[in-house]
C-alpha cells in the first residue's frame, strides 16, 4: 500500500452510459500528457476505482462523469481471478471543476486543451 494524490477526471460508472456511481465507490481516469511542437497530447491513461478509506463516509453518487476531483488516499491492488484493478481507499474527494460536458457531446475521457495537470 502507498499513499497517493492524484489529479484526475471522473469516468462514467459503465463506459458511455448515465447511471449513477453507486454508494460505494467511483471509476476516474488521470491521463498522461507530452508536448509535441508546441500543443499537449495525450500518450496514455491510468484508471482507478475509488473506494472509501474504512471509517471515512464518501457520497459518491455527487460526483459526475467529467467532474475533475482531487482524490488523497492510499493506493492498494484487488484481484480478481486473473484481473488486477488499481483502487484508491480515498481519505478525501476533492471536486477541482466541474463537468461541462453536456448529455449529448459524452465522451469517456475528457481531453486537455494546452497544458498538462
């Protein structure tokens, strides 16, 4: 386990639908970033599911698709069968901006304009 601080985008809970995060937990998405000539692109993503730290109360239902959040906890690996899935257990869940994106332009991962974060 190792604590961490990561700047990221909330991801939809399932890939390009509305439902909701459920009580326990969130999927965000921080993405990788190069400059080439003078513009940023993105090189890559790391996708976490965020959960909450035992005795911390979370309402991740607030947080939206698109919303970028501050996310402090302690980063930890879950099995399952063959699969590994990086989890955050967040201490705190911080919304730095909120989504703009509307229902008809959703897209899974936002992009950055012309800096990296």
């Amino acid at each position: 386990m190792a604590k961490i601080e990561v700047t990221a985008f909330v991801s939809d809970w399932k890939f390009k639908t509305d439902e909701p995060n459920p009580d326990w937990g969130m999927k965000i998405n921080e993405s990788h970033s190069k400059k080439n000539g003078d513009a940023w692109e993105i090189v890559g993503h790391t996708r976490f599911t965020v959960k909450a730290a035992y005795g911390v109360d979370i309402d991740f239902k607030a947080f939206k698709s698109g919303d970028r959040v501050k996310v402090t906890g302690t980063q930890v690996t879950e099995e399952r069968g063959e699969y590994k899935n990086l989890v955050i257990k967040a201490d705190s869940v911080e919304v730095l901006a909120p989504s703009t994106r509307s229902q008809s332009a959703r897209q899974s991962v936002p992009t950055i304009s012309d800096a990296p974060f």
